[in-house]
C-alpha cells in the first residue's frame, strides 16, 4: 500500500513530463520510504535503477554494468561488464539521446565512498554528453552530511546541477493516520507517537491488532525487529554509537541544556556540542530556541524522532522484563499507564503540525512558529507558552495550549494562557487556541462564543484537509 507523498510525486512527474535533462536530488534518514518513492515514480517508465553497494569500486562497476545491460536487454545480463564508470556513462547518453530515459543510483554516497572521483566524472557529462539528452537522473542517499555537503554543497563538484531536490520526512500525524483505518482517533495518535510517521516502522504494525497487542509483539520482544532498531541505526552512521546513545539518554531522562547533557554523559561541551549536530543532522534530536529570542545562546535540545523518544522512554526501564519475557504481565502499569503523559509533547508535535499544514482558517499568513519559555516579570517563576506563531503581516501571534489529558479543558487553562501571553510580550495582539483530546468544559465552550477563541479537538485535527 502506497501512501502519501503526493506533492513528491507531482513534481517528479512534471520534471518528467519536459522530456530535457532532469537531475532530482533524493535524500532523507533511514527507513522514511526514499526508495519506495521513487519505486512508486517509476512504475511503467523506462528506467535504470542501480543500488550502489558498500564495496569496492570494481565490485559496483561489475553491478553496475549488470544493471544497465539487463536494462536495455529485458533479462540477466550478468556477464556484461563496462570497463569504466565513463563507458557506463556513455551508453546511458547514447539511449537516452532519443528517448526518456531515468537513470537512478540508489544509495549515491556508497559508490561516492567507493569510486571518490565519481562525482566530477557525472559533473563532466552533466555539462556535456548529458546535456541535450532525455536523461532524468535521480541521485538518492540516507547519509543525511553527505548529501547536504557533498551532493548539494557549494563544495561539491555536482553544485548547481540539480533541477530539483527532495528531502524526504517521516509521515505527519495525518498521513500516519491513514495506515491504522479503524482505529480511534486517540490510538492514531498513540501510533504517531510511537512510530513517527517512519514508514518502515509502520509497516512492522497491523491495522488488525490492538495497540497493546501490536507493541507485544512487533516492539517489547528481544527478537522484534524494532527493539533494536536505536542501537542498529546509530552502529550504520555513526562511529561512536554508545557516546551518541548517552546523550540521547541525557536527554529523555530530562537534560536538556548543553552543560547538563555533557556532565551526564561525561565529556566536554564543544565536544558534545559536535554529537549534538551530527544528531540534529540525523533528524534524531532537534535544538530549540524561545520562538521570540531565536538567536539565544542558551538553546535547550529534546529528541525530534518520536521512535526514539518513545523507545528511550519505555525499553529502559523495562528492559529485564522484555529480556525476561515478562513484559506482558508488567504492561499495563509499565506502559499503558504512562502513555498518556508521554503522549504531551508529541501532541504539541500534532498541534504545530495542524497550525503549519491543516488548519486552512488561520487569521494571517505565518511567519514562523515554535514555543515560548522565560521568567514571569510578577512571579518570577518559569512560564511557558506550548504553541506561539507570529504572523508575516503584523504584530499579531497565535498563542496555543496543547492537552492530551483525560478530562475536558476548563476555563483555568485559557487564564493561565493569557497570564502567559502578557508575560511574553513581544506581540500586540494575541489569538487563543487551545487544543484537547477529551474537548473542554460548558463554560469554556460558552466563553469561547463570546470571545471567538479556537478550541480545536482531536477529532478537528484528524478531520482536517
């Protein structure tokens, strides 16, 4: 079943449609369906799909040569080798000279690490033999710096030949959604708070089972693919996975400024301030700043991929009983009871999400959106704001409040907001939204008609556009 990516797929096939030399630029983390898309863009179009191989380069040469002597013949053409990564080159010009032809290397930065001067041999017949031809070439990867720096990068030989990118992101709360049908709304959110909308991670999920009975079998068991999956995806991209694991553990247990992370884990701060950004470049973790003060030296950081979040949240503590195979008797004190709490920051995710992409009867167009978080010029005490976004026309601003509790929202929650809005400044004008899985109070509902604030359910954001 293939699900969403829409606009991806639009766009590629208008590239594909103007029959000139195309270049699409594919990349994204492990796991979040690059190959499945560009699967799904191929169906029933000429095409040449090589997945690169971390090898030698006389090995990918080999594969390669198969690849594209079993493209033009129809079957096996194993025995077919090309002497050089520039002879493949050259044939593929030569067919795709008069016809449409899409050239994909799957995994680019392999065969990069392998032939390293692969890239300005495919800069030279950029610019010359595949220049008036019909190629439409699609370079993909999962190394998120590679890409970025070494694909895309002024740096890099291949600069400024893209026609387009793609950087491709795990399913939003709504998309996710749309895998578990006869679920609940609450339970779709529970899945997006456990998967991250990662399409691998959904797939090892049945529609058919209970959330408790999905994560019996497919997350806590030793044996499941997911259980391991952290530790799997840190030892594939990174060269010290348990340096990065501390620190991902620092901060699931609460550290969230620079200094308390590096303590806990037991290195310096520049030194961890360089794990920070390889994990913000893997999508893992995310560096936060008061949406008002966005330059703030004193950032705080929380784990980004709601996967992560949730494995370090749940397989730690229960770790003896997934071992033991005791963790059905211990799940509903040890998990179950805890999903609710877990599921607060995810749901400011959702609520971020809704305001960015769904909700269509915004009262500007924005500008940016993020939290809030200082000091209380009266109590003096921390205050924060969980949804703030300003607007691209005035000084306006969305000011949010996001509960995913089991009781309404009374009228407290919308004072407390706006004893928190003053407190921000900043903005001259304030718009209320608040946002509960369990909807609000008669009061709240009657003063919201009288105020025209914007109570949104979790049932509004499921039924968004």
């Amino acid at each position: 079943m293939f699900i969403g990516r829409e606009q991806e797929l639009k766009k590629l096939n208008q590239m594909y449609q103007s029959a000139r030399l195309e270049v699409a630029i594919v990349y994204g983390r492990r796991r979040v369906g690059k190959t499945t898309l560009i699967t799904e863009f191929c169906k029933n179009k000429k095409v040449i799909f090589y997945a690169a191989q971390e090898s030698t380069a006389e090995y990918n040469l080999t594969a390669f040569s198969s690849t594209v002597a079993e493209a033009e013949q129809g079957k096996s053409a194993a025995g077919i080798i090309y002497r050089s990564f520039a002879d493949i080159f050259t044939r593929i010009a030569e067919i795709s000279a008069t016809e449409r032809v899409i050239l994909v290397i799957d995994e680019y930065p392999y065969l990069a690490g392998a032939e390293p001067g692969i890239s300005s041999l495919l800069q030279n017949y950029l610019d010359h033999q595949f220049k008036n031809t019909k190629l439409f070439l699609i370079l993909c990867g999962s190394s998120m710096s590679f890409m970025e720096n070494q694909v895309l990068g002024y740096q890099s030989p291949l600069y400024g030949r893209r026609t387009a990118q793609f950087k491709i992101q795990p399913f939003s709360y709504l998309e996710t959604g749309k895998w578990f049908p006869n679920y609940s709304f609450e339970e779709k959110a529970l899945m997006y708070g456990i998967t991250g909308g990662i399409p691998l991670y959904l797939e090892q999920f049945s529609p058919s089972l209970s959330i408790r009975e999905n994560l019996l079998e497919h997350f806590f068991d030793k044996n499941a693919m997911l259980f391991e999956e952290p530790s799997n995806l840190f030892k594939q991209e990174l060269r010290e996975p348990s340096t990065y694991n501390a620190i991902v553990t620092a901060i699931a247990s609460g550290k969230t400024k620079l200094s308390e992370i590096a303590t806990t884990v037991g290195i310096e701060t520049g030194l961890c301030t360089k794990y920070l950004a390889n994990l913000i470049t893997l999508g893992v973790i995310r560096r936060e700043t008061p949406v008002t003060t966005p330059n703030s030296r004193r950032p705080i950081y929380r784990i980004e991929d709601q996967f992560f979040r949730f494995w370090f949240a749940f397989i730690p503590h229960n770790m003896s009983a997934v071992l033991s195979g005791r963790i059905e008797q211990n799940y509903t004190v040890s998990v179950e009871k805890r999903l609710t709490d877990y599921m607060g920051l995810t749901f400011e995710k959702m609520c971020h999400d809704y305001i960015l992409y769904y909700d269509n009867n915004l009262p500007f167009p924005l500008a940016q959106i993020g939290q809030w978080w200082g000091g209380h010029p009266q109590t003096h005490k921390q205050a924060q704001i969980d949804v703030v976004a300003s607007s691209a026309s005035d000084d306006s601003c969305i000011v949010g409040s996001c509960k995913f509790r089991n009781i309404p929202v009374d009228v407290d929650e919308l004072t407390l907001l706006k004893d928190y809005a003053l407190a921000m400044g900043h903005y001259h004008r304030h718009y209320y939204y608040l946002f509960s899985k369990s909807g609000f109070t008669d009061s709240l509902n009657s003063q919201a008609q009288r105020e025209a604030l914007h109570l949104i359910t979790l049932e509004d954001m499921y039924e968004a556009s």
